[in-house]
C-alpha cells in the first residue's frame, strides 16, 4: 500500500501560491522564488537559488554535485524541510557547514563525525580552494 500523502491545504501555509510545481523536476537553477509550491518535485539543480517561504513538501534534494548546490538560499521553516527527502550528498554538506561554525565544539565533534569520509575531504578540499566574501 502506497504511503498516504496529505493533501496541499494540510502542509501549505493559507494564501494563495505565487506559483506551483507538482510531481515535476522544476529547472529553478539560479532563480529567486517567493511563496511557491513545490509539490513532491525533484531538486537536483539550486545553484544560487532563493527559495523563500516556499513549501517543498515531498519533494527531494538530490544534488549530484556540490557545486550544484552551492549559493542555495532556504527560509529556515517547517514548509521548506516537513517530508523532504534529502540526499546524502545535501545532507553531509549541511552538517559539514554546521561544524565551519564557533562554539558547541563538542557537537560540532559529533556533527563532523557523521559526515562520510568521502564528502569531508571533497567538501575540505573544495572549500579551501574558495574565497572569502
């Protein structure tokens, strides 16, 4: 039996969307997006995107590389993260952002740990190379 997936009106917030994807893999590299609806969608391609106040309810974040992910804008909220499947590759490279930060050096320890070997020295070496704004 197939898992239940809410209806929108449940997860997104009220108002109207200013645009709406469903079950579709939107090209939105490099675009900057307010209050869209991006329904059980696939993300792969976010380099500098703005995501703001978007619900990407069912949807994955499956970049392949990390230079496809880089630059992407996200309102930190439940309509941005509730029921999105996120990659391992997206999902190490949050952590390891997490531990570029100060303090909590004991969590930040653990964070570092969880990161699989082969991203952290990816992320190590491509970030070392990058500039500082």
């Amino acid at each position: 039996m197939a898992a239940r997936i809410a209806p929108i009106r449940e997860l997104g917030p009220e108002g109207n969307w200013t645009e709406k994807h469903m079950y579709e893999e939107p090209q939105i590299q490099g675009r900057r997006m307010i209050r869209a609806l991006l329904w059980a969608c696939k993300l792969d391609r976010l380099r500098n995107t703005t995501l703001e106040h978007c619900c990407l309810a069912h949807s994955s974040l499956s970049p392949r590389r990390v230079q496809d992910i880089l630059g992407l804008t996200l309102t930190l909220d439940c309509f941005s993260f509730k029921d999105l499947a996120v990659n391992e590759l997206a999902f190490d490279l949050m952590l390891y952002l997490l531990t570029l930060t100060t303090g909590n050096d004991a969590k930040r320890e653990v964070l570092l740990r969880l990161v699989s070997p082969e991203h952290r020295v990816e992320f190590e070496r491509d970030f070392a190379g990058m500039e500082l704004l």
